[in-house]
C-alpha cells in the first residue's frame, strides 16, 4: 500500500500556530475528543495550536477505549521526545515545540492541509475495518507486529529532540505569546461587534453572547495579560463584568452597551494597540527578529 495522505484540521493554508479566530481553538479540541474518545485530561489545547495535541501516557499505549479509527493521525505516534511535555516544559511552550517539530519532518503540510497516515508507513488502511480491529486488539495488550513497528522518528531532526529547533521554539514562543494576545484581541472585538448589531435590545442574549466572549478572553488570556499602572487589570474588569451580568437585566440595553460592553471592548482595544508589534514581528524579514525557514513555516 502506497504512503497516504489526510486531511483533517487545520485546513489547507492555514498553519500550525496561531490559529484563526478565538473560537476556533475551544471547538476543536470538543471535536477531537469526540473524534478520539479519549480521555479529556490527555488531550492538550493550546490556544497557539491549531489542533489539539494529545500527549501519550507514560508507558507507551494509549487507554483501549480510543477510537481504533483515529490511529491514521501521527499525533498519536509522536516520537517519546515529543510525546507530551518535558519536565518542566510549559503547555503552550510545548504546543509549539510539537508544532514546528511535525512542519519541518513534513508529517503535517500546511499547503495542502494534510496529514501524514502513520498506519500507511507499515502497510495498513486505517479505514478498514479489520485493522480498525487489531488497533483494538493491540490497544487491549494483544501483540501485532506491524503496530508494533509504527515508528515515525526518523521523519524527525535528531528523533524529535533536537536541541536546534527547541531553541527556536523558545524563542518563538517570547513572541507568539503576546501576538496571540493581539490577535485574539482582536477577533473579540469583532465579535463583540457582530453581536450587537443584531441584537436589537435582546438582554437575555446579550448576556449569553456576552459571557461567551468573555469566557473566551479569560482563556486566551487569563491573567497572564499584564496590567497598566493605576488601571484595572484586564482579568480583573472581566471577572467583574460576568459577576455584574446578574443585574443587567434590571437595567436598559442602552445602559448595558454604555457601561460594561464598553469597558469590555475598550479593554480588548488596549490590548491589541499593546501586543500589535509583536503580530508585525511575526510577520518581519528584518534581523530583528531572527526567526528560521522552520519557524517562518508554522
């Protein structure tokens, strides 16, 4: 059998890191879970990866009850040294280490938005449903040789733990982190805006939509966003605003616009005016910020 190729997300032409729109981190890992149907605490997202990445148990073998049909996905066959974070290792920083790791050994190809098929490399179709059955089989504890000799790190700079890229990645990281925070300032803004333009003085939706959003901010963001000098921090004035949510509808839609919408956005605005830079070094072919080919591609 010929080495295939899949497509699943992201899509073609959109890379690995910073992915495209706040909500789009938070709906995919819900579709991954229910693709995979593995446990929910190995399963790792990122809001700087546009795929969730599970991170293999120690020990090797992933829980028996995992889809037999999602072992096509390389995730699952990541080298040990990429398999789940070092000691130590930040999520995020992680997230983005796996991510330039799998654009440079081809294994994901951002052009085509597609997917090595880990099963292909040793001869098996991961759509039928006889092998679906040995991945069961094996996940179980039963031996089957050709499983068994799925082995992906040669694709990879020095097995998966080269040194060369981990620095990259750290250094990746000081930038994407706060471009991230831009970018997704962002993209709430436009939602915000998007849902008070129809809304038309619909507070109960208003509050829905609005706690979405700020749901939203607090986990791309949290606490993490630093604060301005004699100024509410922003984590603490979106606390505040889902805690006021239980007397706006004691109050008019124009007052609700006036006073927390506003302050909300107004907060998302500082935000992007802040970290912008950081988005226009990503971007940058000058020497001041040195970022490689392997880098530039995710």
């Amino acid at each position: 059998m010929e080495i295939r190729r899949r497509t699943y997300f992201p899509t073609a032409g959109e890379a690995l890191l910073l992915p495209s729109g706040a909500i789009t981190s938070p709906e995919r890992y819900a579709l991954f879970a229910q693709h995979s149907q593995m446990p929910r605490d190995l399963i790792k997202g990122s809001p700087l990866a546009a795929t969730p990445i599970p991170a293999r148990p120690e020990g090797g073998r992933w829980p028996a009850e995992t889809n037999p049909a999602m072992f096509w996905h390389p995730l699952l066959w990541l080298p040990e040294s990429l398999a789940r974070p070092a000691v130590g290792e930040e999520l995020d920083l992680w997230a983005v280490r796996v991510s330039m790791e799998i654009t440079a050994a081809t294994v994901f190809d951002a052009a085509t938005g597609t997917w090595l098929d880990a099963l292909s490399t040793v001869g098996l179709d991961s759509d039928d449903p006889a092998v679906q059955a040995r991945v069961t089989a094996w996940l179980e504890g039963a031996s089957d040789p050709d499983l068994d000799r799925v082995d992906l790190s040669d694709l990879f700079l020095d097995g998966g733990g080269s040194d060369e890229i981990a620095e990259q990645a750290a250094e990746l990281y000081e930038i994407l982190l706060p471009a991230l925070w831009a970018v997704r300032a962002n993209d709430l803004i436009a939602m915000v805006n998007e849902h008070t333009s129809y809304i038309e003085e619909d507070i109960p939706t208003l509050i829905a939509d609005i706690r979405t959003v700020v749901w939203l901010a607090q986990g791309v963001m949290g606490d993490d966003i630093p604060g301005v000098e004699g100024e509410e921090p922003p984590a603490q004035l979106w606390a505040r605003v889902l805690e006021d949510m239980q007397y706006w509808p004691q109050r008019t839609y124009q007052e609700i616009l006036d006073g927390p919408v506003t302050s909300l956005v107004q907060s998302f605005y500082a935000i992007r005016q802040d970290y912008w830079v950081f988005v226009q070094a990503l971007n940058s072919d000058t020497d001041e910020v040195e970022i490689d080919e392997v880098a530039e591609a995710v």
